[in-house]
C-alpha cells in the first residue's frame, strides 16, 4: 500500500490512541528511499503538542509500521511532526487551535492581523487594536498564524 489515503486511514487509528490527531501524510521520493510525513496535532482547542506526546506517537506510528503490510514498500524514512507555529488556517478546527493566537487573514475586503477571540460554528472573533470583528470562515480566502515575540 503506497497510497496516502490509505495511510491516512490506517494510521489515524493509531495517532488518536496517544490523544492525537492525525492531520496529514504525505508520501515523497527521498533518493533511493521513500519520506513518509505524519503531521499529527491536539484534536481541537488552543494549546500545543509537547515533546513527550510528540515521542509517544513517533513510536506508535513506528512499531504500527514494522508490523504493518500497509507500511510502505522498499525503504522509507519517517517523520513526524506538527503543523508548526506559522501553519496555514483553513478549517473551523484550525481556527479553535488558533484561539488566543495572532493571525493573518485575507478576505476580499483585504487583509486583517489581529488575534482569535473565539470560533462559533463557522464565523471567527478577531481582536485588533481594541477592536472586535466577526468574519465568517467561508469569507477568508488565505490564513495563517503568525509568531508573537
């Protein structure tokens, strides 16, 4: 099984059971071998997936694999890692895991910096210099998080 997928599917299983979740593989020609990318986040909410979570579901994934017939074939390397701290925005869930975070959105008034309030259904809360707004989700064309100093 080389699809991704099929891994998606297999592993997100796998992930959840360390209280993760499993936000995407991607499967890349490395030279001779295969890179197999698990990004894995928390399932929902603001907060951060620390190092010994990140650990755990390295060696889940792993041990999973090494027993796995889905396991890619020939030689792969695997990664694991989360979205990072300037990650795209593109769904409810990742705004919930944005709240209290700056963010860079673009909609077709233009662009707004400004941190996440909250998230409600579909329409985000975005502070500004004081100021609030709502801007529905559908609305925003580009997103991202944005590193506070």
């Amino acid at each position: 099984m080389n699809d991704v997928k099929d891994l998606h599917e297999v592993l997100a299983p796998v992930v959840e059971q360390v209280g993760l979740y499993l936000e995407e593989v991607e499967l890349k020609p490395a030279g001779k071998r295969t890179l197999l990318r698990v990004t894995v986040d928390l399932p929902d909410g603001p907060g951060g997936v620390d190092s010994d979570q990140l650990v755990d579901v390295t060696r889940e994934v792993s041990a999973f694999l090494d027993e796995s017939p889905e396991a890619p074939k020939g030689q792969y390397v695997l990664e694991v890692s989360t979205p990072g701290a300037t990650r795209k925005l593109t769904t409810p869930r990742h705004f919930r895991r944005a709240e209290g975070r700056k963010v860079v959105l673009n909609t077709a008034a233009g662009e707004v910096t400004g941190h996440v309030e909250s998230v409600e259904g579909d329409t985000l809360t975005i502070s500004s210099g004081g100021h609030t707004s709502e801007i529905a989700i559908s609305d925003v064309t580009n997103a991202r998080m944005e590193v506070e100093l």
